[in-house]
C-alpha cells in the first residue's frame, strides 16, 4: 500500500482520476453481485444441503429450484397475455368489451355447451370433488380453456385479437422453455467434455491431489472420504470389466447377446402392459363418466372411476421402475452403463405412459358414427369442448402427482423413521433408514412438468398449480431429507447429473410437442366454446390473420414458407453442422497428438539426467 | 498468523508466544487440521522439535501456513507434500507408504477400507503412471513430475486463513 501511495504522488491528476473510478466501479459492481447472489431463492438452505449431503443431492434440488422458477415465468407469460386481457373485457373494465361471433357455416348442435356451474342447493362435498377432479365449479372459471370464449376484446380503444394471443402465447412458452434448457445444458456438456478427456492421469491425480485442504466441518470430511473411496472403487471396478469384457471367447459372447435380446423383448413386454392396462383404464373411465352425463345422472360414486387412469399411470410408474432394475443384473453391464439404461428405460415409462393417456382420450374425442358427428369433426354430444375435458384429465393428474408425493411422505417415510429409531429387531433394522434416491425423485418432478407443458395449452393457469406444487415440494423433501433419510452410500457427481437431469427434461419437452402439436395443427376445435370456435383447427388462427397482412408482407411470409425457400436452408444448415462436426473431429485429433507428445516427454529428459 | 498462533496457548504463557513451543495436542484442534486427515503428518513434517514430541514454535507454525497459502509456488507445495504422503520418512514414497496413503483417504474404518485386491490393482496403476525408471518407488523428482500435470493440485492446496 505504500509502494501504491509513492505511486500516486507521481501520476497525473487524469491518471489518478481513472485509478480511483476504476476501483470504485469494480467496488459497486462486487457489491451488486453481492446482493443479487442474496436475492437468489433459497441460496441459503441449498447451501446447507450440499455441506451436509453432498453435491449429488445439492443438483436435484438446484434443479427443482429451477423449474419452480421456470414454471412461475411461463405463468406470467400466460397470464398477461392470456388471462388478463379476458378478465379485463369480461368485467368492462377500463371501458373493454368483447365480441363473441358466433361461427358462420357450422351445423347448430355443434355449438351447443352448457357446463353446469353448480347453481342453486348442491351438497358440500361437491365443491370438493369439483376441486379435485376440475368440473363443476371450476370447469366455468378461468382455470379452463372454455372460459375463453371471445373472438376479440377490445381494451379501451385497441383491438386485442385473443385468439392469435392464445396460440402464440403457447408457442412462446414452449420455445422459451427450449431456449433456457438448452442454454442451462450446453454449461453442463461443456463440463462433461472436459472431465471426460481428463483419462491421462485419474488415478495419480486422484490419490495425490484428492483431499480438500479447505474442509473444516467433519460431516464434509466423512462425505468427501465416502465419495473418494467410492470413485477409486467405481474406477478400479471399471477397469476389471473391461479387462473381462476383453477376455471374452466368441461362445461367451453369444450367449451374453441373446440373453440381452430376450430380456430387451421381456422389457418391450412390460412396457406394451403398462400401455395396454392404461388405454383400458382411460377408455372405462370415460364410458363411466359420460353414462352419467348422458343419462342425466348425477352420481355420487364419480370419485374412484375419475381417478383411474392416474392411480394406473402411478402403479406403472412404480412397479415398472423395479422390475427393470431387478432385469439389468442378468445384462452385464458395467455399473456406469446399468445406471443409464435403467434410467432411460423408467424414464421412456414415465412419459410414454402420458402419451397413451392421451391417446386414449383422443381416440374417445374423435370416435364417430353418426352423420352429424362427422359434421363437428369431434364427438360433440359427449365432448361439446373438448378441450376443457382434456385440460382437466392433466389438473386430475398434477393433483393426484402431488397428493401421493404428500402421502408418500407422511405414511412411509415418517412411520419408517419412527420404526426403525424405536424398535430395535433384527428385519426393522436391516432395511433401515430410506436412502434419497436422487433418480427416482428426478423422474416424478418430470413427470409432473411434462404434464404442466402439455396441459398449460388446455388450462393456462396450470402452471401457477404447478409453481405452488413444486414450492411445497422443495419444502417438503427438505424436511423429509433431513428427518427420515441417510446419506447416501454412493455418492453420486454433481456435473454429470446436472447434464442428465436437464437431458432428460428435454427429452419430456420434445414430447410435450408431439400432443400440442396434433391437437392444435389436426384435431378440428370445438365449436361450442373457446376462442377458436370460427376456425377449423386451432392452427387455422395464423394464416387467417397472415391474410390480413399488406401484400408484401404477405409474400415474404407465403415465400419462407415455400419449398422454394425451405431446401436451400435446410441444405445450408446441413452443411455448417458438418463444419462444426468436421472442426470437433479435428481438435479431438490435436488433443491424442499433444497427449501422446506429454507421453514422449515423461520419458525424454529422465533418459538423459542421472538417476537421483 | 500471530494472534491465531498465541489463541492455540494457555492464557499465561501469551507474552512470550514467540519462544514457546505449543504442544502437538492444541495444535490439531485448529479447524483446518481437525477434519484433515494428514493431521499428524503435518505436524511432524513442520515440527523443528528436537525430543521427537511434533510441538511446534512460532516459526514453524508461520511455516506450515506460508506453504498452504495460495502464494506459495508449485514446487515448494509439491516438495512439502511429498515429505507429507512420506509415512516412513525413508526419501521415496514406497507401496506401504502409498498404502497408508489411500487408507488415510478414504477414512478410519473397517468399511471405508479398499480390500487387498482392490489395493493392490491401485498400487499397480499409481506406479504405471508415476514411476518412470520402474524401480518400484516414486522418488522427489517422479512426484514433482507428475503432480505438475496435475489439474486438481493447484486448486486443493489452498488454507484457508
């Protein structure tokens, strides 16, 4: 500091002047990242996870942070640009009307839809299954597609097209979704090159260099011995299965792929159960329902029959997950690569039973025999607004996800503690404490999301249940992590998780595109409510107000769309990923020749110094 | 460094800090050493005490914490640390002394233990890719070698004050 004092007396008073604001500013900005770090959700109880349970477990709940976050901006999203403008013209404020136009060429019996509101004397236990099961009450608000029943609003003096707004408020949260996963794994990717080149000197490396001289607290040190011996093992073991995988005699080899045939096709078997029991839970469901609904009655027993297709969809879940673990033992694989199969496989399960659900549900909406039937496109004396009835068979699913999270929590793992902490026989004891199995519990978290991405196009205000839902969840496993489970015994890497978990909720977004993408582009949309009612299809929105473009702009568009145009992109886009796979190849290449030159040189100078 | 040092000593030998020597005892209850498992090696590696009893004075104490700061150099972390992982003092860090190593790794007890065969498989691969003239130890030069390429080193060595 006194070196820096002399320093100053010789500058120029401009000089000076440009050293102390530069100090300043860097000052002011630390401080801001400072407090912004402050503002971050939940730094503080994150932070505490991670000391006590270790990195793995940190990333899951980093993760559902997240999504709690992800969630809570596509709320916003679909809020002011959906729900608002319609609460606004439907209650004439700031002097805001609507219109509804009423749809021109279309056979009357289509457009009829009266959902009942729950008017006059009804029991109070009606409200609560309304609330679990989205009808009654609900299926009026806001909370469901049919509320938006406007062809245009006008606020005050501008024309608010609401049906446009509606479809690209959608597409605006899908791609804003892409957008953040994508950029949140290319961080994750990026690691797991790097730490996977890194084969040059893992073991030296890790016996020399392993011990964090900056742990102070002994539950860390426990966790960071558990983790190093874990990986040494993991390491050693890796290398004994290669070395046998090597070894292997052409008859050993046969034998080991057929029997990896026979249980992929005993896998497949599973698998088109699941699906089947699903398609028949979700088919006898609505036939139930809609007997009712038919016959006029109101039954009391509705409670069971709605929830059956999701009390089907979580006993797959859980049993499917078992069986493929206790399958991959017969496979062979190295422990690294067992883990992943069996993920993908549970994970394939989970949203593959989604998509059969929904499946089911279409192949009821669309079923038609009769000629008027034909005429709507849709069953409309069962379905008058289909998409309501598909917006509340996701609100059914979101809620019984949550319910049996809760129950999961309160019946098993809290009676699992009490058990094994107060009674001391010998089988209590030996199943012990429940281990936070990080995979598991990533699994139904994406699930869940799944359902808010597909069902946020048919409820938009899905994904404030969804924030509050994953809000409570965050709570609730905190408590239960730290109350009722041990830690871990395999400690798992925090990088390579976080790329997982986000991989895999891409692979849940990608096939939240295939529903949307068929029910706005090629299911024709009801007639009886909701603001596509005028078009065929709830695509039909777009082209329609394309033509309500000046010309020129209309030519640009109908251009881009053109096969004219849409070749030589695709050919141009072809050719810049085969740059960038032709640069990796190469920069692969100068890594092997650097490492085979450090090999060199471990040997070059030693050969020439005397021995010490 | 020096208020850290004269807290480690009984209220009534404060004055005189810098010709006491201070037990081995108190010196372990410092935080960073408390959960190192390297405790006691550091200790005899920096103690200058001649009867043996790993207690350490003022100066060693400076020592110890001017090579665990971040502006120590590589090499002078590297030589340290080889005296460190050298349990039998002997000037090469041999299999016993690569054993000891691993053990005080993965930590006290009978199940943090890898088994012989588990042992033996890591002894043989630390020396593949650290011993060079092949005479079944690793010597001062080897070690430095192989711990400069090393990316995690740097970045592990840091006391925190």
């Amino acid at each position: 500091r006194n070196y820096q004092q002399d320093n100053i007396k010789y500058l120029s008073e401009w000089e000076q002047w440009k050293r102390t604001s530069s100090r300043s500013l860097k000052k002011v900005l630390n401080e801001v990242k400072e407090l912004s770090s402050y503002l971050e959700l939940w730094r503080h109880d994150i932070h505490s996870i991670e000391g006590k349970f270790g990195t793995g477990i940190q990333s899951y709940f980093s993760f559902l942070r997240f999504l709690v976050l992800l969630n809570f901006i596509i709320f916003i999203l679909m809020f002011s640009f959906v729900t608002l403008p319609s609460i606004i013209s439907k209650h004439g404020i700031f002097n805001s009307s609507l219109a509804k136009i009423p749809p021109k060429n279309i056979e009357p019996h289509c457009t009829v839809y009266k959902p009942s509101g729950n008017e006059g004397l009804v029991y109070f236990y009606t409200y609560l299954k309304d609330l679990l099961s989205g009808t009654g009450f609900l299926e009026v608000t806001s909370l469901f597609y049919g509320y938006y029943t406007i062809d245009a609003a006008w606020l005050s003096v501008l024309r608010y097209n609401l049906p446009l707004a509606y479809l690209l408020a959608t597409f605006a949260y899908l791609a804003l979704s892409l957008l953040w996963i994508i950029k949140r794994s290319v961080e994750g990717f990026k690691q797991n090159l790097v730490h996977d080149e890194d084969q040059f000197q893992s073991y030296c490396n890790k016996v020399f260099a392993g011990w964090d001289f900056c742990i102070t607290d002994p539950n860390a040190a426990r966790l960071k011995h558990r983790s190093l011996q874990y990986e040494l093992q993991t390491d050693l073991e890796e290398e004994r299965l290669k070395q046998k995988i090597a070894d292997r005699t052409m008859k050993e080899k046969l034998r080991i792929y057929s029997l990896r045939i026979f249980i992929n096709i005993i896998v497949i078997a599973v698998l088109s159960g699941c699906f089947y029991s699903i398609y028949r839970a979700t088919v006898f469901s609505q036939e139930n329902s809609n007997v009712s609904i038919r016959h006029d009655i109101r039954t009391d027993s509705i409670g069971a029959v709605q929830y059956l297709p999701s009390v089907v969809i979580t006993l797959a879940n859980f049993i499917a997950p078992q069986i493929f673990s206790f399958l991959i033992t017969f496979e062979d694989y190295s422990p690294a690569f067992e883990i992943r199969l069996t993920l993908m496989r549970c994970v394939f399960v989970r949203l593959a039973n989604i998509g059969v659900l929904l499946f089911s549900l279409w192949s009821q909406i669309s079923y038609c025999a009769t000629e008027e039937c034909k005429a709507c496109g849709y069953n409309y004396e069962l379905y008058p607004c289909w998409e309501s009835e598909v917006g509340q068979e996701m609100y059914k699913l979101m809620i019984f996800d949550f319910i049996i999270i809760l129950a999961v929590t309160l019946f098993v793992d809290f009676p699992r503690k009490l058990l094994v902490t107060h009674c001391s026989c010998k089988p209590v004891q030996w199943c012990g404490l429940r281990e936070f199995g990080i995979s598991d519990n990533v699994l139904e978290i994406i699930y869940g999301q799944t359902i808010c991405w597909i069902g946020t196009f048919f409820s938009p205000l899905l994904p404030a249940i969804a924030t509050i839902k994953y809000f409570i969840i965050f709570y609730i496993k905190k408590i239960s992590l730290i109350q009722t489970c041990k830690p871990a015994a395999r400690p798992i890497r925090a990088s390579s998780s976080n790329f997982f978990f986000l991989v895999v909720l891409l692979i849940g977004l990608v096939l939240a595109f295939i529903p949307l993408g068929i029910s706005i582009a090629h299911i024709p949309s009801s007639k009886a409510c909701g603001p596509f009612r005028s078009f065929n299809t709830s695509w039909a929105v777009v082209p329609h107000t394309i033509l309500g473009f000046p010309t020129g702009l209309q030519q640009v568009l109908h251009g881009i769309a053109s096969e004219a145009f849409a070749v030589p992109f695709f050919m141009v886009i072809c050719l810049v990923m085969f740059y960038f796979i032709a640069l990796a190849g190469a920069h692969k290449r100068v890594v092997e020749q650097l490492r085979e030159q450090l090999v060199m040189v471990r040997f070059d100078p030693l050969f020439c110094t005397p021995k010490v | 460094a020096y208020k850290k040092f004269s807290e480690l000593l009984p209220k009534e030998e404060r004055e005189n800090a810098c010709s006491v020597r201070v037990p081995k005892s108190r010196i372990l209850t410092l935080p960073e050493l408390r959960a190192n498992p390297f405790q006691h090696r550091i200790c005899r590696v920096f103690s200058t005490s001649d009867d043996g009893d790993d207690s350490m004075s003022f100066e060693d104490f400076l020592d110890m914490l001017s090579v665990f700061s971040d502006s120590a150099t590589s090499d002078v972390k590297s030589h340290y640390a080889f005296r460190i992982f050298d349990f039998d003092d002997d000037g090469t860090l041999d299999r016993k002394d690569l054993e000891k190593l691993v053990n005080c790794l993965t930590g006290q007890g009978e199940e943090s233990q890898l088994s012989n065969v588990e042992m033996e498989q890591l002894i043989q691969n630390i020396l593949e890719e650290s011993d060079i003239d092949k005479d079944g130890t690793i010597n001062l030069s080897e070690f430095q070698h192989v711990v400069s390429r090393s990316p995690d080193f740097a970045r592990y060595r840091g006391l925190q004050r």
